[in-house]
C-alpha cells in the first residue's frame, strides 16, 4: 500500500466558456504568447487583438478556456465561418479554432491535443464535418505540432481578404489544418 501514497491526486480538467471576468486573464495570456513568439526564430507575431472581439466572442459562447485545478490553463475561440482565410472551403460546414494561449505553467501538458477532442465532439454535435485551424506562415515547430494532434496540413495560402482579420494577418500567407469529424 505504501506506493498508492506516492501517487499524486488527479488534476481536475474543465473546459468550459470563458466569462466577462476571465476577460484581463485571457489578454495577459495572448500578451504571454506574444511573448513567446518573440523568442522563435522566424515566428509572426500577434500584434495585439480588440478588446471588443474578445467581449463580442464571450458574449456569443465563443471563447473558451480549459481549467486544470481551478487555473485557466489555456484559451481560444471558435468560429463556424471563416471566410477571410478559408475563401471558398468556408462553405464545408466546420468549426474554425482560433488563437490558441497556453498559460506557460501549463506547457508541455498536451494541451492542444485535448481542445482537438472536445473540438471534434463539439464540431459533431453541432453537426460539422471539420475541425479546422491555421497559422500564419511556414512555422515548421506548429506544422509538427498539429499534424502530431491529428491534424492533416493542407499547405500554405496566400490571404487575400485581410481588411477584417487582426494586423498580423495583413500581407500574411498561412498554413491551413483540417480534421475531419468522425459521425
């Protein structure tokens, strides 16, 4: 019995809404991010977003967060269009996942791979046939990391229609990923 003591308790993961008062929690987490990406090499980074898309996606059950033990872990967003970047496949019905933040507490805890099995669930209850995401340019590291969630990588797209996307999207070309949803 000694070595059941040894054992750690179970974390507590929830993924749920974000709310009105996560709103200062999911900005420092974007600013984290963008932190981030400014110690990789060749990476784009994220120019800051309007606090009014972040509110209007609260409001519309858009943004979400993952919880482990009570902390938000990580955050992103859901769309069900998304025709600035996937033009005309935006007409396959679909669940676009968007600006994922990991709390950096939280790295390395495959978290991207469990927002991919609620997405898939999610994307299925809502009667869609893709999980789809993307990245701004040819970053190898997300590439490996995405297709390694089961992600097929589609290549690189030149965005023609950026006047409604965030400013780090303005001339960009992006990686597209699709998952198809099991029925």
């Amino acid at each position: 019995m000694q070595g059941f003591a040894a054992l750690k308790p179970m974390s507590q993961l929830q993924l749920l809404n974000s709310t009105h008062a996560d709103t200062d929690e999911i900005f420092r987490l974007y600013q984290l991010a963008t932190n981030y990406q400014k110690t990789k090499p060749n990476s784009v980074i994220w120019l800051g977003f309007e606090r009014s898309l972040v509110e209007q996606e609260i409001r519309e059950n858009r943004q979400w967060k993952l919880l482990i033990n009570g902390v938000i872990a990580c955050v992103w967003a859901t769309t069900d269009n998304d025709p600035e970047i996937w033009e005309e496949r935006n007409a396959d019905p679909a669940v676009y996942i968007h600006r994922i933040a990991t709390n950096p507490d939280f790295r390395g805890q495959d978290l991207v791979a469990k927002i991919v099995a609620w997405a898939t669930g999610y994307a299925r209850q809502k009667g869609k046939k893709y999980v789809r995401l993307d990245t701004i340019g040819d970053n190898q590291g997300l590439i490996r990391h995405y297709t390694s969630c089961g992600f097929t990588y589609l290549g690189l797209v030149k965005l023609k229609n950026t006047a409604a996307l965030p400013a780090h999207y303005q001339n960009s070309t992006v990686s597209l990923f699709e998952l198809p949803v099991e029925r």
